[in-house]
C-alpha cells in the first residue's frame, strides 16, 4: 500500500472587519491526519493586493513574495503553524486570503486542502472641513513657527538698526 497523508490547512486572522493601515495577523497551521508522514510540504500563501507584508513567524521557510511557506517533513499528527502580519494598504474593498497545503505523497482527502479568511476594509475617514470663523474674525493658518521665534528675529532686525546708525 502506497504511503498516504491527509492533510489539512486553517487560516484566520486576528480581526475581519479593518481600517487602511491597520494591520492584519494571519494564522496558518497545517496538520497532519496520517496515516504516514507527508513529506516535501509546502504551502502557498501569496498575500493579496491590498496587503503589504510586515513580518512573519517562519524563521525563513516563508517567502512573502511567491506566498510560499516550506514546512518540509510533517509526521503523523503533528502541525505546523505560520503567522504573516500584514498592513492594509487599501480601503472600502472586501479581500478574500486563500492558503493551500501540498506535499510529496498520496492526500486521501483533497477537500481539507485549502481554506480562505476574508477582510472588510472600511472606507477611509474624510477630514472635517474647517470652521467657518465667527463674524469679525479673520482665518489663520498655522505658519509653524514659534512665536517666540518671530519676536526675536523682529528684535534682532530692530537691534541691527540701532547698532548701524550709532556707526
């Protein structure tokens, strides 16, 4: 009888429902059913548009950017977790994350292979308009500069006239 392991993939992510820029922590953790140990296991997580990679728990066997997360040797089971943390660089879309696992060997089961997580990003805030100024006030805009500062230049300009004409 030919060597078999069912594998099987979970994926889920620390919140579903995100703003732009936020990040996402994605978990990924392969097991393995048996009967035997699954060799060459290799899983593909390519990170959708939308997303850019940050980090993640792999310790190099992931590469963020073909999405694939080498496990190697899976014996029977065991499980093998990868987290990915990733920054939400787009708004006002739904994005689904799909993950597959595949080895070496015979999987019995094929419909355990992949799984997906999906995340609402909410539209970005739009910025308050000013306030309109009250009757008789005159809008300013902040210049930046330290009053303290401008009153120093105004005096050493003033004090500059005074030395030049005392000459």
């Amino acid at each position: 009888m030919p060597a078999a392991a069912d594998l099987t993939i979970s994926k889920t992510a620390n919140q579903t429902t995100v703003n732009y820029l936020d990040t996402v922590k994605f978990t990924i953790t392969v097991e393995n059913l048996g009967p035997d140990t699954a060799t060459g296991v290799i899983v593909e997580d390519l990170l959708p548009a939308g997303f850019e990679w940050i980090s993640d728990s792999s310790n190099g066997s992931y590469d963020p950017l073909s999405g694939i997360w080498t496990v190697g040797e899976l014996a029977n089971g065991t499980m093998a977790t990868l987290e990915v943390i990733a920054k939400v660089m787009v708004s006002d879309v739904t994005i689904t994350n799909v993950a597959t696992v595949t080895s070496d060997i015979y999987d019995p089961n094929l419909d355990n292979n992949r799984d997906s997580v999906t995340i609402k990003v909410s539209k970005k805030p739009t910025p308050k308009p000013p306030k309109p100024p009250k009757p008789g006030e005159v809008p300013m805009q902040p210049t930046g500069t330290p009053l303290s500062l401008m009153v120093f230049a105004v005096l050493s300009i003033i004090a500059g006239f005074a030395t030049s004409r005392k000459i």
